[in-house]
C-alpha cells in the first residue's frame, strides 16, 4: 500500500512557528522536497535525503510518484499549505486520497497578530501570478482587505492602478520578511507606494478611515 505523502506548513519563516505536528513529520520522512530555504531551515537530520524544488516541478513529482511506495516523503510549503500555495498544486498532481496535509500558519495571521488586531472584518486578495484582477474595484467595494502582494505585483503595480480613487480616506500598513530578524511592519501613506523598496513578498492592509 503507498505511504501518504505529507505536506507540510512551515509557516511565515521562523523554525520555531512550525507546528509540532509538522516537525515530527519531517523527523521521519525519509525524503524531504521544498526549497533551498526550506530545507535549510526545517531539516536538520542527516540521514534524510532532500530534493531541492525550483522550477523543475514535474520532474519531482514523477519522482515522488516512483518512491512513495517505499518511502515517505515530506514536502515542504511556505505559509498555509492550501492558502494561494505550492499544496494545491501537489493534491492535484498526487490526488487527495495520496495527501496528508499539516496546517501551518498563514501570513496574514501571524501580521494581525503582531498588530494585535482581529481580522475577521477583512477580505482577502491575493495578486501572487495574478494575470487579469481589478484592483480598483477592490478597493471601492472593499472597507477593510488584504493584498498579498509579489515582486511584480507589488506596491508600485497598485499604485499604478488606483491613482483615480481618493486615496486620502485609507490607512495603508505594508509588511514583509515576516517572523525573520529581518522583519519589517510599517504604517505607509499612498505616497510611499513607489518609496519602499521591496525586496520579497509582501503583505498590503488597507482600511478606510472611520468617518
């Protein structure tokens, strides 16, 4: 009978957000696929063997598809692993009766945290590959949202899109690197869009004022 491949959450960054669930499955995996920092980060026995995830995605899974049977195998996936991630691809490519699936925790969750705020009020948008999405529009029917946001699509890409909205009557706060040392959370005004330099993915909060 195959062996269930696991996917595993690791969360925003830091080792220690990772849940205790997820580390004993990678404790004893016998083959651990994610990438170079993952790997790094996560996987510290030495009698694993790891395979490094970049843009050769189809040649892992035919692999992953030839050892399950007699190997465990453990991918590792930023964030959420079935939150705009890397596990829908592998539940598609494997089938979900083949997946055992480790939450782990979002982004957004560990930001509103920080801020200690709820986020129950906030939509969520997610611009990550994003090919054909109306920004504008989010941000006339939305009061409260979330734009994850990618090296492409990232604040001076909003920017561009919602210089005729009144933009006075938002609170802007922009985050990245988080749960690393290098982490940073700012409250950003409109003009500081096309300031910030932006180095990775990033998390946009935008709130209207209260009137």
């Amino acid at each position: 009978m195959d062996k269930k491949v696991v996917i595993v959450g690791c969360g925003p960054g830091a080792p220690d957000l990772l849940t205790i669930r997820g580390k004993g499955a990678i404790q004893e995996a016998d083959v651990v696929v994610g990438s170079k920092r993952l790997l790094s980060d996560f996987v510290k026995k030495k009698y694993c063997t790891t395979i490094v995830l970049e843009n050769n995605y189809q040649d892992i899974f035919d692999e992953v598809d030839r050892i399950k049977e007699d190997k465990k195998v453990v991918f590792l996936v930023s964030g959420d692993p079935l939150f705009h991630s890397f596990g829908e691809s592998i539940i598609e490519r494997l089938g979900r009766e083949n997946c055992e699936v480790i939450p782990g925790v979002s982004s957004f969750q560990y930001l509103f945290c920080k801020l200690k705020e709820s986020w129950k009020a906030y939509s969520i948008f997610s611009l990550h590959g994003a090919k054909e999405i109306d920004i504008e529009k989010i941000f006339i029917e939305n009061n409260r949202f979330i734009l994850l946001l990618d090296p492409k699509h990232n604040l001076k890409f909003v920017k561009s899109k919602i210089r005729s909205i009144a933009v006075r009557k938002y609170t802007f706060f922009v985050a990245s690197h988080l749960s690393m040392p290098d982490e940073k959370i700012s409250k950003i005004s409109f003009d500081d869009f096309d300031k910030i330099k932006e180095e990775s993915l990033s998390i946009l909060i935008v709130l209207v004022h209260d009137e």
